[in-house]
C-alpha cells in the first residue's frame, strides 16, 4: 500500500508540473509577423514574432521601419523605449523617424 501511495503522489506531482508547464508557455502572447527595418546604410534587420509589451532595443537606428505583425507598434527614439515618436498600425511603415527600440502594443 505505501508502494502504491508514493506512485500516486508521484504521478500527481509530474501531472501537475506538466499542467504549470503547458500553461505557461501557452499564456506568452505575441505578435504574428515580423518587425523590418533597415539602418541608413540599407542593412536590413527583422524581428520575428516580437511578444507584447516587451521593449526591443534596435541593433541599428532604423531609418525605415516596417510593422509587418497583426499589431500595433510603438516606436521611440532612444534606447529601452525612451522618448516616445510614434505608433505603427500594422501593415504600416514610416521613415526617418530613426526609432532606437520599438514596442508591440496590441
């Protein structure tokens, strides 16, 4: 019988770690699509399926900036989502704004 009660409270723990690990992972939310953009030298740079509301710091000041994702994109002029320039609507693009890190915004 004890053999059988620690195979129980066994299984319950993986089950239960299983359950916290699946749902974990399926609550991150993120944008479809991708981020373009391309630095003054034309070098392009893209962002696949940026999360939400997470600050990305840009590898290079965009002079064009394309919101290719299901999503709204703020953009900003400084690093770690500093001075505020402007929102992207998807499907939108806009240039020499030269943002320094973006935000999906939904």
């Amino acid at each position: 019988m004890n053999r059988l009660g620690r195979l129980a409270r066994l299984g319950l723990t993986l089950g239960t770690a299983v359950a916290l690990a699946i749902g974990l992972t399926s609550s991150a939310e993120a944008a479809t699509g991708r981020i373009r953009y391309f630095s003054s030298a034309g070098q392009e740079f893209r962002i696949d399926n940026p999360p939400d509301n997470v600050c990305i710091n840009l590898q290079a000041r965009a002079r064009t900036l394309v919101n290719e994702t299901n999503k709204t994109v703020s953009y900003f002029f400084g690093a770690n989502c500093t001075n505020f320039t402007g929102n992207l609507a998807p499907g939108r693009a806009v240039a020499y704004q030269n943002p320094l890190s973006v935000r999906v915004i939904g």
